[in-house]
C-alpha cells in the first residue's frame, strides 16, 4: 500500500502589535482534534477575528515543516482573515501528537489554542482483481453505505492503464489513497477500514487517462 504524507496544524506563534490602541484578536477553532495518514497532502484553515481597530500581524513557527498562506498582514477592525497552514509529516511516526497554537492580543493575555492529532499509518487497503472483459469503465457505489469502520469499493477498466482512487474528506482534503498504479483490464474490489476517522461524509475519485469518477460514501460511528 502507498504511503499517505499528511498537512496539518501543530505549533505555530502569531505575533500581533497594535497600529492602533484597544484591538482584541479571537481564533476559530478553539481547539483542534483531528486523525490524519502518515503520506496524505493536507491544508487546515484558521480564522483570526479582530474586535476593534486596525492590527498588523506576523506568523511564525519553531519547526521547519509548517507553512502558510500568510506570514504577515493586518486585520482591520471587526474583521476576519483565513490563514491556511500546512504541514509535511513525511518523517513523522504514527501516534498522537500533542502541540499548541499561541495567538498574541497586545491587550490581552495570549490566545492559547490546543492540537491533538493522531496520525496513523493506513494498513488495512486491500485489493481483489477479477480477470473479466468488462466493455466499459465504471466506479460503483461502496457497499455497505452508510458503514461502520469497514466498506468495499468496486471499479471496472476494459483495457489495460493507470489507476488512481483516492479518498478526501468533504472539504477537499485528501485522507489517503486507495490504489496508484498500472492495473491489468478487468474487474476490482478495494477493501478500507476508515475506524481512525470521524463520522461523516467523504469522496472517491477514481482517475485514468480515459475516465474521471467521484461518488460519496457516508461513515457513520
């Protein structure tokens, strides 16, 4: 199975000074808990509020794996900015990772925001091959669905090509991925456990150089 790299949240500073006196920052969320794979490519969202007069800001981090959208800029009053931040996690191990988000307010004793993330290495992707002649590309739906932690998807390619399924979550982000490779014509079923994941809704997209496919599937705990 292919490694997954993850993005995530950990520890970063933002450092704010005042242009103009009385500012107040604020941050959604205000605590972060989330279930990541080791190898998946990932972008969080941060959203800092300021209450009153105009902020400039600078963000800032002690470990070299972290980025973001913005390093610095200004908030103007009764206002909101969208941060991305990302993370490479291709050296990381498997566990629970613990860090914090430190949000500096000029008038104010410093936000504190807490991560706990648990990454995990996705063992449990099998995949059963059907040496049929379908005529025609198909992605069917995942059976069971909604389920609970296991489900199947099955996909079918009339001709020899590179297959590529992957899974996101509903706001885009990609959790793992299912399969990545040359793959005989034929028929196939892949075999996921999602039991690290929140319940909700998620995509599979199926990709070849001659067919496109994202359907739904829903995990429910």
């Amino acid at each position: 199975m292919k490694k997954i790299n993850s993005l995530l949240i950990l520890t970063l500073v933002i450092t704010v000074f005042t242009i103009e006196a009385e500012a107040s920052l604020s941050a959604h969320p205000g605590i972060i808990k989330d279930t990541v794979s080791v190898g998946s490519n990932n972008i969080s969202v941060m959203h800092i509020t300021n209450s009153t007069s105009i902020l400039a800001y600078q963000l800032s981090t002690d470990v070299p794996w972290i980025s973001f959208s913005s390093t610095s800029g200004s908030i103007n009053a009764r206002d909101t900015v969208e941060i991305e931040i990302s993370y490479d996690a291709a050296n990381m191990q498997s566990g629970t990772k613990y860090a914090n988000i430190y949000i500096g307010d000029p008038h104010h004793g410093p936000i504190t925001i807490p991560v706990e993330i648990y990454i995990q290495t996705i063992t449990d992707v099998k995949e059963e091959y059907l040496p049929n002649n379908p005529i025609s590309f198909s992605l069917n739906q995942n059976y069971p669905n909604p389920f609970n932690p296991s489900t199947k998807i099955n996909y079918s390619i009339p001709e020899a090509q590179k297959v590529l399924i992957k899974v996101f979550n509903v706001l885009g982000n990609e959790i793992m991925t299912l399969v990545n490779g040359e793959k005989a014509k034929g028929s196939y079923t892949v075999a996921i456990d999602l039991s690290g994941y929140s319940s909700g809704v998620y995509l599979y997209l199926i990709k070849t150089p001659k067919f496109n496919e994202t359907k739904k599937m829903i995990l429910t705990k």
